[in-house]
C-alpha cells in the first residue's frame, strides 16, 4: 500500500490516497475517510448484497480481532483469508486487535501479552499469535498489536508498562512481518500509545520511527479505553494530543485514528493531519435508534437537530425522509414514522435501514471535507459542522430528564403518591399517573 498526499490545506489538513493494494492494484482510497466496521468479517447490519447497493466502490472495513478470532478455523481450512471467507473481497480490510469503543473488564496483564475480550472470554495473547492470525486472514492492512487500551488521563504506572509492552510487541510484528510470505501483500502499521502522557507518548512514537522502512503508517490508541463518553465536545487537550502526535511524524506516513468520535472531534482531528478514522460512530448511532442529519451546505442554516432521536414519539406521523435530498436507500423510500415503528415491534430492518443512511451520510461528511481541503475552505466547514453538534449538545444539556404525563390531568394536581417511574432509555424517564401512559 502507498499513501501519496495530494493536495495540503490552508493547515494540517491534507487531502491523499491509499493506492497500490496487491489483491486490489486498481483500487483508490481517498483520504481522509473512514473504514466501515464489521462484526464476523461483514458490516454490521448488512449483508453483501446490500452493501453492494449503498457502496458502488470499494471501501475500507475495519476488522477487529475481537469478533473474528473465532473464525480461525474456517479461514484456515479455505485458506483464501478473511476477506474472501467473508464475501467482501472487492473491499481493503484492515485488521486491528479490538475495537476500543468496547468497554473491556478490567483484569491482570502478563509480560509481552494483552488481553482479547471475546464472546467467548478473555484470551491473553501475544505478538507472534497475533501474527499467526494474521498470516491466515491476509489483510491488506495490519495494525500491530499494542497495549493500547488506556484513557488519556490513566496513570503513570499503568502507562509505563503499556508503552513498553507495546515496543516489545512492535519489534515482533515488524520481525514477523518481514520474513512472512503470507505478509508481502499487506501493509504494517506501528500504534502510538500512552498519548495523554507527552513524554511516554514521545517514547512510543520514536519506537515506531526506529521501523519506519517496515511500516507504512501510524494508528493513534491511548485516547480512549472504551468507558469515556466521547458525545462530547472535543475539549483542548485531547486537540492539544491530536495536534503533538501529527506534528511528531513524517509527512509521507498515514494516520489513522481509532475510536468512537463525533462530528466535532473528527474534524478536530481532519484539521490536525489525521486520515482514516475507524467507522464506530455511525454504528453506534444506529444501535441507539439515531439518524445523523448534517447540513453540509456552509451557507445555508440548519434549524433542525444534527442528530434525530427516532425513539422519540414525535416522530410517530412524521412522514418525511430522515433527511430531505438525501440520495441514500433508506430516504428515498422510506419515512421517519416507519423507521420508528419498527424499533417500536423490533424489527430488525429498522437497524437496516437506519444504517444504510448512517454510514451513507457519515461517509458524505468526508467527500465533502476532502472537497473543502481542495478548495482551502476547510476551516469554514469545520466551524460549520462544530456549530452544529455544539447545537445538538446543548439541546441535550437542556433538555429535561422527567416528563410528567397525567392524562389530562394537571401535573400539579396530582399528589406524589399517584406518580410512579418508567425507565424507558437509560437516560431518560417518564413519570406516568395512575399507571396512565
């Protein structure tokens, strides 16, 4: 895989692409983008078929080690890798150990080995296993095993000993990956870790420039360790991390950043340097019942909220698209209040199609953040997508956690010994009267 930068922005921001793919030589990744997540090797919520139809080029999926461990066996009887033992071979995955938005168990670590949290339990493993998996499932990018499942705020012992797990563990892969023939057609990926700690973060970086012939690019860990709530709005430190770690690496290595992150935090990261981000975020959204709705257009305003809730009942005779001009599947043919019907009955097409919009729109913020790289009007887009989600954030800071329903009734009316809770998200309650919804 080669990464060639093809235009710079007015700052950090830069517009490339990944080419030379061996299984792929044809195939052009234009940066930065983000790779979709799979579960078992396929997109969550969509088979082939459909992904076919929501996707006409090939993508980038993100394939953590956590949800395909247990299909080694089957890989290796074919023998073809994960990619064709999955039906996704006209598409570039990229492997990483796990997906870090997972909140994991705490639990003992042991020299040179990390933890790998599955269905079916925890599995300690180490730099050569890991590789092993690897030569099986012959992806076409390789992020190297690492100790990186630590916050940017964890302390200092802690980060010690995953920085220099993680650099025993690089050497490994790198020695690995270079004498493997099963390898040749896949790139290596060093992962920066302990980013909150500068001078750890320091050690690890220069670690990994030690095999800077042997690698490809850089994927940044030690953000997040899966229980932070990253909704919110990036503050300055975790820019300040973005903006160091960017500043520290050559310009001709890719970056990669891993994680759940907003809108807001993305573009933070686009306009410190950073590439290709792991596609968690749209699926997370879609598991909660939300449907992104950006505006894209910086000059025009938004009046309604970036983010839809469609759990929320006024939506039930809302016979609009999720988003008006939207060209993906599920607006073109399908409303709000049938979306919210069926997560009301629980029917899976629901999460179908919430994601074909989710990861068609969440894609569309890209191509239209590469488009203002190219026209150096990207700071203007970044305020403009910032401003919304800092919209949506406040709305839901102000918006009130108990809604009290008397059945015509007036609330105040109604003595508190009537008044009884009904949890219906984990946010939110509705305080029902007489047992009245």
């Amino acid at each position: 895989m080669r990464f060639s930068i093809k235009q710079a922005g007015c700052g950090a921001e830069r517009v490339g692409t990944l080419t030379g793919f061996t299984k792929s030589p044809s195939t052009i990744i234009e940066t930065p983008t983000t790779a979709l997540l799979t579960q078992g090797g396929s997109v969550v919520h969509l088979t082939a078929d459909v992904l076919a139809r929501v996707f006409t080029n090939p993508q980038l999926l993100w394939v953590p080690l956590t949800t395909t461990s247990h299909l080694e066996a089957g890989v290796k009887a074919q023998g073809e890798g994960i990619a064709k033992f999955a039906g996704v071979t006209e598409h570039i995955t990229c492997t990483t150990l796990q997906n870090l938005n997972d909140a994991a168990p705490s639990g003992h670590f042991e020299l040179d080995k990390v933890p790998l949290w599955t269905k079916r339990g925890k599995q300690m493993i180490c730099a050569d296993r890991y590789m092993d998996f690897m030569e099986l499932f012959k992806p076409d990018i390789i992020l190297a095993v690492a100790d990186g499942r630590t916050s940017h705020c964890e302390g200092f012992k802690r980060v010690l000993k995953a920085v220099n797990r993680s650099n025993n563990m690089l050497d490994i892969c790198v020695k690995r990956y270079n004498s493997s023939k099963q390898l040749k057609g896949g790139s290596l990926i060093g992962v920066i870790v302990a980013a909150g700690h500068e001078k750890k973060c320091t050690e690890s970086i220069q670690h990994i420039l030690e095999h800077k012939q042997s690698l490809s690019g850089v994927a940044l860990q030690g953000i997040l360790d899966g229980t932070e709530d990253y909704m919110n709005m990036p503050d300055d430190n975790v820019i300040s991390i973005f903006k160091r770690v960017n500043e520290a690496l050559p310009n001709e290595m890719v970056r990669i950043l891993e994680g759940y992150w907003n809108p807001a935090a993305i573009m933070a990261a686009i306009g410190n340097g950073y590439d290709v981000f792991d596609g968690s975020y749209p699926v997370k959204l879609t598991n909660e019942g939300f449907a992104l709705t950006l505006n894209f257009n910086v000059d025009q305003r938004h009046y309604e909220m970036c983010i839809l809730d469609l759990n929320d009942s006024k939506f039930k005779e809302d016979f609009s698209p999720l988003l008006k001009g939207c060209e993906c599947l599920t607006c073109e043919k399908y409303t709000r209040a049938y979306i919210q019907h069926l997560r009301n009955t629980r029917e899976m097409l629901a999460s179908v199609l919430l994601s074909i919009h989710n990861l068609h729109h969440f894609d569309q913020m890209f191509h239209h953040a590469r488009r203002h790289i190219a026209a150096s009007t990207f700071d203007t887009f970044r305020h403009h997508i910032t401003k919304q989600y800092e919209l949506y954030k406040d709305s839901q800071l102000n918006k009130p956690d108990d809604l009290t329903v008397c059945n015509g009734t007036d609330s105040e009316n109604v003595e508190a010994s009537t008044v009884k809770k009904i949890r219906v998200t984990d946010e939110v309650s509705i305080s029902v009267a007489n047992g009245n919804a």
